[in-house]
C-alpha cells in the first residue's frame, strides 16, 4: 500500500501528524487528509513538499495551529 505520513513543519522542528493518509485535497488555506474509514480531516497549511519515494508530505502551517 502506498499511504503517506504528513509532517508538519514548525519553526524550527517537525512533528508527524497523520500517517496511513490516503487521499490530501487542498481548498484554498485548508488542506484535507483522509485515511481509510475516518472522517476526513483539515488544518490551514500549505504545501511545502511532497516525497514520493519516501510517501512522505510535508505541511507548514498558516496559524500555527492543528485542529482535527
């Protein structure tokens, strides 16, 4: 399977938020994680960089704030 961990990005530190994510959707300043058999999940972040090969996404926040 080839699900991917989301780490996120503060100042100076990362911090994995979600693995086994199957599915990221990005709408404006939110960023959409979805796993298998869970509800989907946002936090206001945006992009900085996406490793296929290590199935690995990494997020910075807009507000410093995670909030399921």
């Amino acid at each position: 399977m080839c699900q991917a961990k989301i780490i996120l990005l503060h100042q100076d530190k990362s911090e994995t938020i979600m693995e086994d994510v199957t599915h990221l959707k990005v709408e404006g300043e939110e960023v959409w994680l979805s796993r298998f058999f869970e509800p989907p999940t946002s936090i206001r972040a945006t992009v900085k960089e996406a490793d296929f090969l290590k199935h690995t996404v990494i997020l910075v926040p807009l507000d410093g704030n995670w909030q399921e």
